[in-house]
C-alpha cells in the first residue's frame, strides 16, 4: 500500500496515472474552494505550486478574465498530464507550467499577485527556505491561500486545526501579514485553508 500513497508525492507509470485520477475528482471543489479565497482580480499573475494534474489551472482560465498562470511541480507525470487538460492556455501563452522545487523556482522579485497550492505544503522539503522565495516572488500587496486535507490514516478534524496551526506560524516567521486559517467539512475530513499577505 506504502508505494501506491507514494504516488501522490512522484507519480509516475500506471500507479501515476490512477493516482493522478484520484487527485483530479478528490481535489476539485478543494481547489475551488481554495481558488475563492484568492479573490482574483483581471490582470492579474497567478502560480501555483504543485499543480497537479492541471484542474485549477484550467478552472481559473475559464471563469476569470485576462490572468495569466504560471505552475511549478515535482512531477514530469503530472506536467505531462496537465499539458493536455490545459492545452489551449499553454498555446495562448497564458499558461506556463514547470518541473522543480519551489525552493529552486526562479520568477522575478515582486511577480505573482496571487500564489497558491492544495495538497502540497505538507510535501516540501525545504518549507523555510521554499516560504522566503514565495515570499521574495509575491507582489507587494499580494495574497497566497494554502489549503491542506490531512490524508494520514488516523486522520481527524483535529488533524486539520493542528495543521492550521503549524502553517500560520511558518507563514507568520517568513514574513508574511494578516495570516487568517479557514476550515470546512470535505469528506473524508475537514479541510484548513490558510491565506496570508506580503507587505504592501
């Protein structure tokens, strides 16, 4: 079982695909959710960090106007993947997807008005030093929403708050202001959602 859980972090080959799946149904009204938390604006420039296979990318190019998306992921699988449901936006230029770590990511300073991630946070290596750079790449003024659902097997709602908790305070030592925590019910457990801002 171990090596199938592990597809959710690389996935890769068969295992990769279904797994890619199940992320694709399980984490869409999640990334819907998280998406209304950033309160997107037309014009703006968006990335998000552990992209998946490439639904919240696709969701935020159809219902908001004149944005353009960047997405940075640990995955030539879910890369691959999300090429394809997002095709049309790579060929207009507006999107642009990427390989790495976001502790390694490269984008000017000040770029990003909006940054999120679902399902991710809890994957990073480096979380302090990935945080700076997400920090160093946000616009003043601009907004991040990190949203995790626990998937470990004692899972409770109890999980979710301990998590609010441990994000707000690694938000709140790299830099960032007004961290608020957001919870809500998705099965099979509760959800915390997490925003936060740069200095303007």
């Amino acid at each position: 079982m171990s090596g199938f859980v592990n597809q959710f972090e690389k996935p890769k080959g068969l295992l990769g695909k279904i797994a890619g799946k199940i992320m694709f149904f399980e984490n869409r009204k999640i990334n819907k959710w998280t998406i209304n938390h950033l309160d997107i604006k037309r014009g703006d420039r968006i990335l998000e960090i552990g992209y998946g296979p490439g639904y919240a990318i696709k969701h935020i190019m159809e219902k908001y106007e004149q944005v353009k998306i960047d997405g940075i992921d640990v995955s030539n699988k879910m890369k691959t993947e999300a090429e394809k449901v997002n095709e049309e936006g790579i060929k207009s230029g507006k999107v642009q997807l990427y390989t790495g770590d976001i502790a390694e990511f490269e984008a000017p300073a000040d770029y990003y008005d909006k940054i999120f991630s679902v399902n991710n946070y809890p994957l990073w290596e480096e979380p302090s030093q990935s945080l700076k750079n997400v920090l160093a790449m946000l616009a003043p003024g601009g907004k991040i929403a990190f949203t995790v659902q626990p998937r470990e097997e004692d899972a409770n709602n109890g999980t979710a708050a301990k998590l609010g908790k441990k994000i707000k305070a690694d938000l709140e030592k790299a830099g960032f202001q007004q961290i608020t925590a957001f919870y809500k019910q998705f099965r099979p457990v509760r959800t915390v959602c997490v925003t936060a801002l740069k200095k303007p």
